[in-house]
C-alpha cells in the first residue's frame, strides 16, 4: 500500500501598488486600525494571469480601473489565516502604471487613504506587509 504524500499548498495572491504625486495609495480593513495594500486572491474562474488578477483585485478594492500593470516582484506572505500549518501566500506585487477613476473604498476595504511616500514606515502596515513595502522601496 502507497501512502499518499500531500504537498503544502501555496496560494496565490496579487497586490497592487498605486502611486501618483508622490502619494500612495493604501487601504485598510474594518478590523484593523493599520493598512496595507490593496489586493487579493487569484481567481482561476475569473482570471487568465497575475496581470489580470491585480487589475480586477484594484477595481474591486477601489473602484480605479487599472489598465497597465508591472510586475514588481514575488514573496511570501506571513497570513495569519496560515500560521501553524504547511499552507502559505506567495503574492505577485505590482504597479498600477496606468489608471484612471476616483478611489472609493469597496469590498473588504473599509478606507482608502493617500499616504506621502517620504513618510511612510513598516510601522504604517500591518505586519504580513511589511515585507511588500520593503520590495516596493
């Protein structure tokens, strides 16, 4: 009798950084007083790659269509949701390069608010994104 091995599963998510003036944009959750970027799962119903998913991800958390997306780089993510098992987020990190709309809080995001980049610190994030601002920067 073969025993079966199970792999740890990796889930994918997208994060999307969006910048203009100087100023980024950052959302935060109804149950957390920091915030972080905005984002989200990939969906393998709905999307057909990472670039697809950020851009969905960012209308939905902010109502901005995003156009054109760079890639920016991969990590692994410190979710809560997954602390104490094999499970893990890696998340794909892009820039929103091309958007247009007004930014208006939607689904799990609770607020959305401008940040000046020369003032932003890890200690504006919750924790599982510093690692995400340290890529960006």
């Amino acid at each position: 009798m073969s025993v079966k091995v199970r792999y740890p599963t990796v889930f994918a998510t997208v994060d999307v950084v969006i910048v203009r003036d100087e100023k980024l944009l950052l959302g935060r959750k109804a149950h957390q007083q920091k915030f972080r970027f905005v984002g989200g799962f990939a969906d393998p119903a709905l999307d057909n790659s990472y670039e697809d998913a950020a851009k969905r991800e960012a209308k939905e958390e902010t109502s901005l269509v995003v156009s054109k997306v760079k890639y920016l780089g991969s990590t692994r993510i410190d979710d809560p949701r997954y602390r104490g098992t094999e499970d893990c987020i890696i998340t794909h990190l892009f820039l929103a390069e091309e958007w247009e709309g007004m930014p208006t809080a939607s689904d799990d995001i609770a607020e959305l608010k401008w940040f000046f980049l020369a003032e932003i610190s890890p200690s504006t994030f919750v924790d599982e994104h510093h690692v995400l601002w340290e890529l960006f920067k």
